[in-house]
C-alpha cells in the first residue's frame, strides 16, 4: 500500500440528535512526503480531521463516521493541541524514555537519545529528570514534540504545535520540523501561518460547515480565495493590514447591552505593587517591585516561555503563594474569592475553569442569587458576540479550542470585573474570534476596566496596549510607554483610541 493517505466521501458528526455534521462528503488525497497545512475557521473540524486520518477517531474516539473509503499510514506520530493530554510520565526525561523503551532501544543508548531529542526542540536542560508539572506551557509544548520525534515517524500530524511558543520558541520549532521533514509526510493544522509557509507544498482551505473550498498550492489559494477567507475570518497573511485599513475611519465598537460604570477618580490607582513577589515550590517566580495601575489600562505582559508571566496572573489572583502587598481598590482581604468580585481571570487552559456541564451555565456560574436574572440581556449578548449561541447547551468539553477558548473569556467577562487577567487568550483563535474578543476587551477598557494580558502576539502589542511590561526570569519591568510601543509605525495612533 502506498505510504500516503487519503479519505473518501467522509462524513462525520458528534452524538446527540441535535448535533450537525462536521463533513459533508469531504474526499482528499495526501501523497507520501507532501506538507499540508489544513487552514480554516474554529470549528470547522481541523483537528477531526488529523484524528481521522491518524485513526484516532474512531478507534480510540468513537464518533460516528461514515466513509466510502479511508487510507491510513503505518507508522505516524500526533502532537495535540493541549501537551498535558499528551504525557504518560511525570519527568521529563522519564516522557521520552517511555517512547524508547517501546521501541525497544538498549537503556545505556537512552540518555544520549533524550538529550537529542530535547536539544532538537529547544529544551537545553541542566537536569531532565525535571517533573513536568513544574514547565510552562510552551516548555510542555516543546516536550511533547521531543517525544513524538522519539518515535522516527513517517508521518508527523501536527495540531497547532506553535500555539503557546514565544517567537524565538516558534521559529526553533519550525526550524527542527524543516530539518527533520525531508523524508516525512506533514499533516498540519496552524492558526500562526506567517513562520511556516515556505514549508508547505499544500494548503487546504475549509469552510466553517466542514467543507473542502479549496485544495492547492498555498500562495495561489491565498491570492484566489482571499475574500471567502476573510469572510470565513480565517487567518491569511494580510489580516491586520486589512483589519487597519477598514478602521482607520469610523467607529469599531459597538456598545454593550448593560450600561458601562462611570469611572471614579480616575487619577485613583485601581491596584499598586509593593515589593510583590509569587512563588512556587518556595523559589521565587515573579517579583514586582513599586508598580501602580490606573482604570482603563490595557498591559501587554511580554516575555520568553518559562520566564514568568503565567507566574504573574496567578500571583494576582493569589492562586499561588505571594509575599508583600498587590492592593486592588475595593477587595478586603486577599482570598481568591474575595479578589473573584472584582477580578476576572482567564487561565492559559479554558479547560481549568469549567465548572458546569453546558455552555449557559459557565456564563452564569457564580453570579450572586437574584443577579444571573438581571444579566440575562448581557448573557445573551455574550453568547452572540463569541458566536456560541447555537452551543449553549453543550458540554464545554465538547467544544472545539476555539470555542473552549472564546467561552472562558466571555465567562470571566460576564460580570464586567475592574480587573481583567488573561493569560494567551488569543491562541487557538481564528481571525473572527480574535478580533472580536479584542473588540470586546477595548470595550470594557474604555468604561474603566483593567486589562492585564500575557500575550506573544506582537500585533496585538503594537495595535492594542497602553503600557507593555517585560517578564525576565521572574521580574517585571516596563519596557515601552504607548508612543513607544507604536514607534515602529511611524507614529501612527493605535486603532483602539
């Protein structure tokens, strides 16, 4: 048989009777060492697909699918999108030595062979016997590609595999994945396309019903479909100059249904740091010496994986233990559900804060008694906004990322905190999605909220923050006013003011 891979007249759809089709008799061929970036909109069933062309729907997911016909390659390796579903062990050198000893290579032969692999992805270690849970996220994203190269697979499907990497992080992976390519078929599904399509033989374009719209050379699909895919809002390589170029005149932001709160003494600090520092395992993590932020701020926290600045937000919100003073205006005491009345915060992980069993009921979940009434209007603005109205009865663990993602936004939005903490909410968007929630964050900003962000999207530093802080190795410092931010664009204002 053919080492590549093709499906047939697919047609799937998640259980319950209510649930759509995701395909509708998508039929496509991958031949033996092409690259192949699948592009389309959140929830048109990207990462499905990588699942049925590795087989792991529906041999170990059971979804109901129907196909004329499906080939499937022997010898495969899978990155997800979320690492932790990944590791089987709880060090890291321990992750790849579980894959070696699958593949029966001699135990004096392993530590050269983890080191390799690691070295391969970035991860320059002084001891891998380091436990897991103690890497950020875009170290366990770094991981869990070392260990599937450990595999030497023919074909690698790779979902979203950049998505919590700095730029440095991005371009080393993108780097090793060339290196190592040559004789592999690649399967990719990637929201940050701009460091990876020099690679690509292929780009196949779906709509938001799960559809092929289009199968070919990546720069001629870009230059022949752009418009349908700005439409779709999927990501292309020109989005933002297209986004500035239809603000730069007129209003961008509707307003939202419940009335915006008058902001009061503005010259007044909404939260000041004092010799403020998080730790972990009783070492310092991120330290904050004499800070004070104002109502309407919009901070962009900047800095490489694993320099602090998850570290930071959990600091905030004292999910981690703190030492000196981060006063917010209005909290008596520092409990994490006294802060939760005037601090939202969004984990890097939407999975961590679902708490309920449907879409309505995370977007109400904790709300005083008498006031989930009250937001009912703004509730159902949320639902349309994010574009979850017709999933408001699903299971949040049902979503795609995407849609994962926009819920634990619009949740920690609800009750239009004065203080809003995300950390990466962006990755694993589309084009739509993105714009839409930062449209949505500017408008609370605007009525006074504080928006605290993690991000490594230079465009949105560039285009969205007033003051941009910088994470090295655990302490914080402020690197650039507005107008600094802005400098590389000639001094042109941002969008949002």
């Amino acid at each position: 048989m053919s080492k590549g891979m093709s499906v047939t007249n697919l047609r799937l759809k998640y259980p319950g009777d209510d649930a759509p089709l995701i395909f509708q008799g998508v039929s496509f061929s991958i031949k033996w060492g092409e690259k192949v970036l699948l592009l389309g909109p959140s929830g048109s069933g990207k990462s499905t697909l990588l699942q049925v062309l590795s087989g792991i729907v529906p041999d170990m997911i059971e979804l109901p699918l129907k196909a004329d016909e499906i080939h499937r390659p022997d010898r495969w390796g899978y990155v997800f999108q979320d690492p932790d579903t990944q590791f089987c062990m709880p060090y890291i050198d321990e992750e790849i030595a579980f894959v070696l000893e699958n593949q029966e290579v001699p135990r004096e032969e392993m530590p050269a062979r983890i080191r390799h692999y690691l070295n391969l992805v970035g991860l320059h270690l002084s001891d891998a016997h380091t436990l897991i849970s103690t890497l950020s996220q875009g170290m366990k994203q770094r991981l869990a590609i070392a260990s599937v190269l450990a595999l030497e697979p023919e074909v690698l499907f790779l979902d979203e595999p950049t998505a919590l990497l700095d730029d440095e992080g991005t371009k080393q992976i993108w780097d090793t994945i060339r290196t190592i390519s040559d004789n592999k078929t690649l399967v990719i599904v990637e929201h940050k396309i701009s460091g990876m399509l020099d690679l690509l033989d292929r780009l196949i374009i779906l709509t938001p019903e799960g559809k092929v719209l289009a199968d070919g050379p990546p720069l001629t699909m870009f230059e022949a479909y752009k418009e349908q895919m700005r439409e779709y809002g999927i990501w292309y390589p020109e989005v933002w100059e297209d986004y500035a170029k239809e603000n730069e005149q007129g209003n961008r932001s509707a307003g939202t249904p419940s009335e915006a709160p008058e902001i009061v003494n503005p010259i007044e600090p909404v939260m000041v740091f004092r010799d403020f520092v998080g730790l972990r395992g009783g070492q310092i993590k991120t330290s904050v010496d004499n800070f004070s932020v104002y109502p309407g701020e919009w901070i962009t926290v900047v800095g490489a994986n694993g320099a602090g600045k998850s570290s930071l937000l959990l600091a905030i919100m004292r999910l981690i233990p703190t030492r000196g003073n981060c006063d917010i205006a209005g909290v008596k005491g520092n409990k994490v559900e006294q802060l939760a009345e005037q601090v939202g915060f969004v984990f890097q992980n939407p999975e961590f804060q679902f708490v309920t069993n449907s879409v309505q009921e995370e977007l109400t979940y904790g709300l005083p008694e008498g006031q989930a009434k009250d937001q009912w209007a703004a509730t159902e603005w949320l639902l349309r906004e994010y574009d979850l109205l017709a999933l408001r009865e699903q299971h949040p663990f049902q979503l795609s990322l995407g849609q994962k993602r926009r819920l634990s936004v619009a949740s920690a939005m609800v009750r239009r905190p004065r203080i809003l903490l995300l950390d990466e909410p962006t990755f694993g968007l589309d084009a739509r999605g993105t714009l839409r929630m930062l449209e949505g964050l500017e408008r609370l900003r605007t009525s006074g909220t504080v928006i605290v962000m993690v991000t490594h999207d230079h465009e949105i530093v560039q285009r969205w923050a007033t003051r941009v802080w910088q994470v090295d190795a655990g302490r914080v410092t402020e690197i650039a006013s507005a107008l600094a931010v802005h400098a590389d664009t000639g001094g042109e204002p941002l969008l949002c003011k």
